[in-house]
C-alpha cells in the first residue's frame, strides 16, 4: 500500500481516536469519581477509580500508543508529499514527532504496567509520584506535536502540499497544542480540532495519486 493511502488511513484512525478521548473524558471517567485534573491526582479517587474499573484506564493508555503509531504514519506521509520542496522542515518534523511519540509511549507504558501494582497496594505517595511523571510526560508530548503541527502547516503553506485552508488549521491545531500546558482545558480543543483535522487530511490522503 502506498505511503500516502497509510498515512490516509491513520489520520482518519487519529479522528477516531479523538472521539475516544473526547467520550471517556466527559463521560466514562467523570462516572468513576475523576471529573477535574485535581481528581485525577487525587490518590483516594485515583486509585478507587483504577480499581473499579482497570480495563477502562488500560484501554484508554492504549490510545495513546496507537496514536503515537498513527501519528509518525501520517508524519512520514506527509515527509514523501512535500520533502522535494521544504526537505529542512520537513527533516525537523519527523524528528520533532519522533520525540513526542517518544514521550506518549512513555507515558503510556508507565501507567499500563506500572500503575496496577501501586492500587493493589494503595500505595498513595506512589501513586501521586506516577500520575505526575505521567502527566508531565503526556503535556511534554502534546507540546512537542504542537511544534511538529506547526512545521507541517508551515512547509505545506511554502510547498502548496495541502490545501492552504487544511494548512492553517493544521498550525492552529499546533499552536494550541503548544500552549496547552498553560491551560489544561485547550486538552478538549485539541481533540474537537482533532477530529476534523483527521478526517480532513485523512480524505486528501487517500485522494492522493503519488
């Protein structure tokens, strides 16, 4: 299958994934007790949350591999579309996206196999330890694909790559994504701008003859 059509593929599967994140935030989690970041880090809801439902946070760590995955397929697409034309931003990028992807697998890993033994224990200060370095390391990720975003929507503006309309919002979702740290809820932006951004650059992929 050609490089573009994966990359199609996969953006398409990051709008998906969005709408995952969007319904376990504002639905799923807020019914185990874990509305705000405060309860999340709260160890006496954090750890009767993680204990009445484990499936739930392993498949919702589990996003964010895959998404780590779809993220560099779309990345190295878009390398392919335009590298001839903006070879330097374009470099930078995927290694941009090799760092966040780097982070969120991290991130990921820590909570899926480190996290069931510290609420079997109810290991409170562990747990305060692990939810920080998870959430420092997720916000590191997000900051890092807002400057991947950024470079991707600038080398598409100077290449004409994309659709020019498509190569703004690609920057807006960047720039959002950069600022995110600043201010948690910009999360529930990111992934509505996400989901059409997805779709969006998922159907010009597919449509793409090279």
């Amino acid at each position: 299958m050609k490089l573009q059509k994966i990359g199609g593929i996969s953006s398409i599967g990051i709008a998906f994934l969005c709408v995952i994140c969007l319904v376990s935030l504002l639905l799923v989690f807020p019914r185990l007790g874990l509305v705000g970041p405060s309860d999340w880090i709260d160890p006496v809801k954090g750890i009767a949350a993680w204990s009445a439902s484990p499936i739930t946070f392993f498949l919702f760590n589990l996003v964010y591999i895959l998404w780590s995955i779809a993220l560099i397929l779309i990345v190295l697409a878009l390398r392919e579309r335009m590298q001839a034309s903006a070879p330097n931003l374009m470099r930078m990028a995927v290694i941009g996206v090799s760092i966040s992807c780097a982070l969120w697998l991290a991130a990921g890993l820590i909570w899926i196999v480190g996290m069931p033994s510290i609420v079997s224990a109810k290991d409170a200060s562990a747990y305060r330890a692990v939810m920080g370095a998870a959430f420092g390391l997720f916000m590191a990720g997000d900051h890092a694909e807002g400057w991947v975003l950024l470079l991707i929507g600038w080398a598409a503006l100077k290449t004409r790559g994309l659709l020019r309309i498509l190569s703004y919002f690609i920057m807006l979702k960047g720039i959002v994504g950069i600022f995110e740290f600043a201010a948690q809820p910009l999360m529930f932006v990111i992934l509505l701008i996400g989901i059409v951004w997805g779709v969006w650059l998922g159907v010009v992929l597919l449509r793409s003859k090279a």
